[in-house]
C-alpha cells in the first residue's frame, strides 16, 4: 500500500533532503489534502513539532479532520500522544521519545520502557506506531543527528511488546529520489511480527509493489511531490 506524506514546517507543507536541505515548500494545503483524499491511510508530521521549534497543531487539527491520519512529531509525552488523538489522529507516531543513551552498553536500556508503556496503556498498542530510523546502520534520535549503538533490527526486537506497528526510515536514502535499500526494510521485516510500514527514497511503483508483496506498505514523500510518482 502507498501512503502518502504530509510534512508540516513553518505552516507549510514541505518536503526535505535529508531531513536538512528545503527541497520542496507549498501553501496549498486544501491542494494537497484534495489529491490525498481517495488514500486509506496518510501519513502527517509536525517536524516543527519533532524539533522542538513550535508546532503546527492548527494545521493537524484541519488535515486529521478531513483524511485518515497517522500522526507523528514531538512525541515526548504521554499527553502530547492525547492531544493529537483529540486532533483526529487514526494513530501516532513516536521516535525519539521511545529511545534513550546508556552509559553501560545495555542494549534493552537503550529503551525507555516506561514511556514505551505508560504510551501503549494510554493510546492502546493497535494505535501506537514506533518509528524506527536508521543512518549508516545505526538507529538515528533527535532529528537524525544522535547515533545510537543499536541496529535498527535490534531496536524492533526491544519495542514489539509495545506497539502493533513500526514505521521504519532509511535515512541514508531520505529525499534523494535514488530508489531505497530494499534488503534494509526486508531485514525489519523478517525481525518483528509486527506491521511495517518503510520509508526513505522509496521513488517507484516497482518498489512498492515489491514491498507490498513482503507484506510492507510504503510512505511517499518526494517522489509524489516532484510528480515522478503519479
């Protein structure tokens, strides 16, 4: 299945290179939400939100009323989780938040089970999504720039008992319209009983279809916006 992307930043919609560079901005939100409409599913972050910068929270509200939304950004509590259920969000998605430094190694440390469960008790585990985002092969934090000793394999293996779904990025290939790293996103697969949903330079109907027939469904940002995907 291919989900569509929402990214929210500065009350735009935008699309990045690497979660840095400004590819793509638009003020057609009503646009946007129109060529969206026939999606079962839509995928909206308020990367403002997921960078402590502010947030977008009137633009969730507009967009989770009219599409079926999986929201994610700045999920660090388990009230923030709350409110943008309150906004109409199907589900949410919680990264950094999920995930901790240890200063002894411990892998399952690397986890804030705490967190992890008060948010699975709260939003219940069929509408908690974990995102899961790798870089160089490590699980990547705090918008892509804090590297965790911990493989993106390892990271699904320690959250399942939390979630029904993870949503993993490649962030190697974030934004770059170069095809993804199928036998990454496969890897996730083969590790987790869970639902997967991919991410990350996903740019052709080949590969979403090849995704989709491992059981992956496949979030779309770029390659939509720029029209190389109809």
């Amino acid at each position: 299945m291919l989900i569509p992307s929402i990214d929210l930043q500065g009350g735009r919609v935008v699309q990045l290179v690497q979660g840095e560079k400004l590819a793509i901005a638009s003020d057609d939100l009503d646009g946007w939400i129109a060529k969206f409409a026939k999606f079962p599913k839509v995928q909206l972050i308020d990367l403002d939100a997921a960078m402590s910068r502010g947030n977008n929270d009137e633009l969730v509200r507009k967009i989770a009323a009219e599409l079926p939304c999986r929201v994610g950004g700045g999920v660090r509590s388990v009230r923030r989780a709350e409110e943008l259920i309150a906004a109409g969000a199907n589900a949410v998605i919680a990264g950094s938040g999920l995930f901790r430094r240890s200063p002894d190694g411990d892998l399952s440390q690397m986890i804030d089970h705490d967190f992890a469960r008060a948010l699975a008790d709260t939003v219940s585990m069929s509408r908690l999504i974990a995102a899961v985002d790798s870089r160089g092969g490590r699980v990547c934090i705090h918008g892509w720039k804090t590297m965790l000793p911990l493989t993106a394999v390892q990271a699904v293996q320690l959250l399942e008992g939390y979630c029904e779904e993870f949503l993993y990025t490649h962030v190697d290939k974030e934004g770059l319209m170069q095809g993804t790293d199928m036998e990454a996103i496969l890897a996730v697969r083969r590790a987790t009983r869970r639902r997967v949903t991919a991410a990350g330079g996903i740019t052709t109907w080949d590969e979403i279809d090849a995704l989709g027939g491992a059981g992956v469904d496949a979030v779309v940002g770029m390659a939509i916006y720029t029209g190389q995907l109809q």
